[in-house]
C-alpha cells in the first residue's frame, strides 16, 4: 500500500502543529497596534524577512506540485521552477525599494500613495481579495492531499483541519506570527529538501527486477465523491487498498544493473540514458460515473530532460498556435506574477526601510534559487522510487521520502503541512488587511480605532478561511503548481500594470490606474472560468467546447491592462501631472 498511516507521522505532526500555534499565541500577545498587527510593526530583521519571503513563497505548489510534475512529466515541472524564480528579478530591481517608499500596510496604500483616492483602494482591495482567494486553493488542495499519509484522514477532512488551524494563526497573531512561522518554516524547508537530495543522489538508480508490470487500475467516482477501484473504496482500513505504486527503472544504459551513489552530474547523465515506467491518466465516463484508468506508459530518460511531455506543454513539440501561446501565456505570468502576490507585497512593509526591503529580497531569492535547484533532483529522485501514487502527483516528494524511512517522511509530511499553514496564513493576513484597511477604512471612509481595525481584519479572517475550504474541496486533485499559474496570472494582469505605471509613467492618473486594476482582474477571472482546463477539471465537460482557446489569460489580459491604463490616463489627465520616482 502507498498510505498507511503512522503514529510517528501523528506525533511529529502533532507537535509541530502544536508549536506553531503556541508561538502564534505567544507572539500575538505582543502586537496591539494595527501597524504590529497588520506589518509586523515594521522591525522584522532583513536576515529573517528573507527567509520568511523564502517561506510565504515556498508554497504547497513548489514543495508539492513542482516536484510532482517533475515526477511525472520530467524538465515541464522545472520550467515552473524557472518562471517562479526569475519574477523575483522584477520584485528586486524594480519594486522592493519603491514599494517601501510607498506603502504602510497593504498593496493599495501603494498605489493610493499619490492620489488619496477611495477608488484605488477599493480597485486594489477587489485585486487583492480575489488573487488571494484563488492563490489560498492550491494550499487547500496540498493540505487536503497530505493527511491520507500523515493522520489518515480523508481529503476534505484535511481541507477543513487546515482552514481551522490558519484562522486561529492570524486570529491570534497576525502579521507578526506569520512572519516568524514563515522563517522557521522556510529554513527547515531548504535544509531537509537538501538532506532529501543527498539521499536521492545516494541511492543512485537502480534496476527493479522481478517485478510484475503494472496492470491498468481503473478508479470510479461515486455519488458521494468516493473514489473506488474496481468496486473497493479507496481508503487506509485494512478492508480497503490504495492504488499500485508506480516509478520503475525498467533499464540502464550499458546493461548495467544498478549505479551505485552518484554526484549532481552523473545522476542526470544516468537518468538520461535509463527506460522508465510511470502511468498515464485516461479519463472517460460509464454510467453516468467518472472513470479514471492509470495504465503504465514506458519513458525514456532523455525524453523527460526536454519539454513537451506534461500535457498542457505538448503544444511546445507541435507546429500549433494556441498551445504553444499557452506556455508562453503562462510563462509570462509566472515572470510578472511573483513582484504582484499581496502576501509577497506586504513583507516589504515589515523591514524598517528601503535598504533592509532590497536585502531581504536579496536573501529570499538566494534561498528560494538553492530550493528550486533541489527541487530537480527531488522530482527525478521520486519518478524513479517506485514509491509514486498514479492518482496524485502531489504527493510525490512526501512519498520519495517514506521510501527511505518513516521518520523522513513524518518529518517531509509535517514540513509541508506547515508550509502551507504558513502560506495560507500570510494570504489570509493580506485579505483581512485588505477588507480592513481598503474596503472599510477606504472605500466606506469609516474612522476606526486601531482596536476596531484589527477586529474588522479577524473577522473577516475567518469568512475567508471558510471560503478558502469549499473552493478547496471544489478543486480535488488538481496539480496544485497549475492552479498557482492561474493565481500568478490574475496578479500579473491586475496589480503589475498598476504598480509600473504609476512608477514610471509620468502621465498616469486615478482613472487609469482603477481601470487597469479591474480590467486586469475581471478579464483573467473571466478567461479562466471558461477556458478548456477549466471545462475538463471543474465542469466535466468537453475542454473543445470552451469559448476561449487556450487557458492560461496573461498573455491576453497583462497587455489589456497596461493599455487600459495608458488610454484612460490620456482621456482623463490632469494639467498636475504626477512625478516620477
């Protein structure tokens, strides 16, 4: 069996969970202001401001879903890797200091900085609650993902558990808590993903002999969202089974059987001449009911260092436009996404000044370029444990580890359930800061105390976590690092185009700044609901029929914003134009 659960995995769980809260306990008792609240009082150490960027970034979708997608479809899940690290040279020599400069709390105070405008900050406060939303469903899924192997439990009941524990995080602690977890979290991330990666590169590759060839598993959804094999629930009792693992060497360049512990270079150069066997997903309907067939499809190595295998990068091989504007669609988003995530913006509110805001960048893409790094060998090491599950690329890296000990893998598995504790809970902070700060302190023009203020943020904290659970249960099994594409697309279309031009476009004004901002959000919200992933995925329906023809909206909708704001900005500009920075 793939799953079973372990009183090790529960114990370690336990008491990280258990310490995670109590620090938020501890700390909270320390933030009384809503500057201590909301940015941390603006003394976080640039060190550790750093790290905590490396943490709020190193999400369920880098730990999770990068490294399964490299399991399954090889170099496709490093691209995301690429995309993910190189937006932090437009957060580092275009936003970091500016943004400091600017802002006191939140993404709209930014923006609001030169016109004091009650639109701008609704406008901004409606981007932020949406990408933060959407960013908050790929943790979910990765939290519901790993509490089979961890507790046990089913998917939903690990949505829900996480949902719960992040409310009492950012309810009792906010911004302050937050960063701290991030730090911890972060630093324990890189160094067990480096421990993890010296083991894989240990192990080397070897052979599997005598082993039967997998056979097709066929899982069947029923009424009550049960996902059964050939009749049997899916499940950890010992009346239940799990899907066959997959991930085989089937062969070895040279004949060889096994190679022994290989350096960096020699474990690529291995796999490049190795015969793999995986699975492929075939999806039909009988009866009324979803069905799901996992049969094996043989790989070679060298196939899986190029792109072109994940089947949304297929279009890269193929002489056919809109795949292959959907790679770079998303590309691009991935690039101009990272420098527009409001729990990544606020962070610069947290360090004292514009210098401490560029060393913490400088810090965060140190330590988040080293984890992308091993995230290579952590994938590639998990397609070939033999230890992957068919149903859920997710679970890849938690798996590589329970191959090598149960005590890695409780540790892996509470390491990213607090990794996605610590996501969800920097999104969280920004979109109560945002209902707070832009929605009733702005747009209703409401003078609170600070008391009030951080009252407003923890209820509405706790609406958003209970929004955060259903559209994680809506969304089950989806590849978590695809479904961060999206939310990296609606911020790059939505807050970046705001952010240069007003920085950088002398002619800017408050029309054309709030037209961007909505332009930006409500076209990529728009494409995604009707693009061909989204008929596959959500609706059941035949992708075909989609009204758009690819899904990934930036390269459309990043434009659309940039000229929204240019256009409205010539109509409505002012004799006072305002200056450059």
């Amino acid at each position: 069996m793939i799953y079973s659960s372990s009183p090790l995995a529960v114990i370690v769980f336990l008491v990280m969970v258990i310490g995670t809260v109590a620090l938020s306990f501890y700390l909270g008792a320390k933030a009384k202001s809503s500057e201590g609240y909301f940015a941390a009082g603006g003394q976080i150490p640039w060190f550790i401001n750093g790290i905590a960027f490396a943490g709020d970034y190193l999400s369920a979708a880098s730990f999770l879903g990068i490294c399964g997608m490299i399991a399954f479809y090889g170099f496709d899940g490093f691209l995301y890797s690429i995309g993910f690290l190189a937006g932090w040279l437009v957060a580092l020599l275009v936003i970091a200091e500016p943004l400091k400069r600017l802002g006191k709390y939140t993404f709209a105070d930014a923006l609001a900085s030169k016109f004091q405008s009650q639109g701008i900050r609704s406008a901004a406060g409606v981007s932020t609650l949406v990408v933060s939303l959407v960013y908050l469903i790929p943790q979910m899924v990765g939290a519901g993902a790993l509490v089979k192997p961890l507790l046990g439990l089913q998917y939903w009941q690990g949505v829900v558990l996480v949902g719960s524990i992040v409310v009492v995080i950012v309810v009792t602690a906010g911004m302050v808590s937050t960063t701290y977890v991030q730090f911890l979290k972060g630093g324990l991330l890189v160094l067990f993903s480096f421990f993890l990666t010296i083991l894989v590169l240990q192990r080397g590759l070897e052979v599997t002999e005598d082993s039967p060839r997998i056979e097709p598993q066929r899982v069947t959804i029923d009424q009550d969202g049960k996902k059964m094999i050939d009749g049997v629930v899916l499940g950890l009792g010992p009346e239940q089974r799990n899907v066959e693992p997959v991930g085989k060497v089937l062969e070895l360049s040279n004949g060889k059987q096994r190679t022994g512990a290989l350096g960096p270079i020699g474990f690529l150069t291995e796999l490049s001449g190795a015969r793999i066997e995986l699975s492929q997903t075939n999806k039909s309907t009988q009866d009324g009911k979803p069905v799901v067939e996992y049969a094996p499809r043989v790989v070679a190595g060298i196939d899986m260092m190029a792109p072109g295998n994940w089947p949304t990068f297929k279009g890269i091989r193929d002489n056919q436009w809109f795949p292959k504007l959907d790679f770079i669609s998303l590309m691009l988003a991935l690039f101009a996404g990272t420098a527009s995530l409001p729990h990544i913006l606020i962070r610069y509110y947290t360090v004292k000044d514009q210098a401490s805001a560029r060393k913490s960048t400088i810090v965060g893409i140190a330590a988040i370029g080293f984890f992308y790094l091993l995230t290579l060998y952590i994938g590639f090491g998990a397609m070939v444990s033999g230890s992957l599950d068919p149903s859920d690329t997710n679970m890849a890296a938690p798996l590589l580890a329970k191959s090598f000990s149960d005590l890695l893998f409780a540790a892996v598995s509470a390491i990213a359930f607090t990794t996605v504790l610590g996501t969800v809970s920097g999104l969280i902070v920004a979109a109560g800061g945002c209902v707070a700060h832009d929605f009733v302190g702005g747009m209703l023009g409401l003078k609170l105390s600070d008391q009030h203020l951080i009252r407003i943020a923890k209820i509405s904290s706790v609406g958003i976590g209970a929004l955060a659970i259903l559209a994680g249960l809506a969304f089950e099994g989806m590849n978590v690092s695809y479904l961060v594409g999206w939310a990296f697309a609606i911020a790059a279309s939505a807050n970046l185009p705001a952010l240069l031009m007003l920085l950088f476009y002398p002619g800017t004004t408050k029309q054309g700044i709030i037209a961007g901002v909505l332009i930006g959000t409500i076209t990529s919200v728009l494409w995604i609901a009707v693009c061909p992933e989204m008929y596959k995925t959500l609706y059941n329906a035949d992708p075909k029929n989609a009204l758009v023809p690819f899904s990934q909206p930036g390269i459309i909708t990043i434009p659309l914003s940039f000229l929204a704001i240019y256009l409205v900005s010539k109509f409505t500009r002012s004799s006072q134009p305002i200056q450059t920075h």
